[in-house]
C-alpha cells in the first residue's frame, strides 16, 4: 500500500521562535503513525547562527518503558533542524 507523508502549516520567519518550533514538531509527529506504546519527548538543543541564517537544532526521543522498566533498554531519536532565513525573515 501507498504511505502518504503528510505536512502541517508551518509558522513564518517573523512569528518563529523556540517555543513554537518545539510545539510544531509535535504536531508534525502526531501525524506519524507510530504504536501507543512508545513514549517520546521532545527537546531543544541549540541555536547555531550562520551569515544567511539562523539554525534551531531539535531532537524527538522515543523509547519502550514499562513498569518493570521504567527506563527503556533502547531508544530512537530524531533530529530536526528548523532554518530561519536573515535575507527573506518574512517568508516562510
């Protein structure tokens, strides 16, 4: 069968900080389809600046606990890196 990828509106350059990049992850992946069972949390990491654009590096980690485990054997991680372009701050 035929997975389709799906996207959510993205904030502009202008109305963008931290926060909402965090919370726009999370609705990015409450679209993905992924078993109840496995927790994630997600987290800033830093901020890197470059001459054309700023950099917000975020990572999302999941993992299996259990009550017997609460703290999980293996986990997964994805990183995100949101770019916030200086020439075009107004655009998407």
């Amino acid at each position: 069968s035929k997975h389709v990828i799906k996207n959510i509106p993205w904030t502009t350059a202008k109305n963008f900080t931290v926060e909402i990049g965090q919370q726009q992850i999370e609705e990015l992946i409450s679209t993905w389809d992924i078993h109840e069972s496995w927790l994630h949390h997600s987290e800033f990491l830093e901020e890197e600046e470059l001459k054309d654009s700023k950099r917000y590096h975020y990572r999302a980690c999941w993992g299996l606990p259990t009550r017997r485990k609460p703290i999980p054997r293996a986990t997964a991680s994805v990183y995100f890196v949101i770019v916030i372009s200086k020439l075009k701050p107004d655009v998407s």
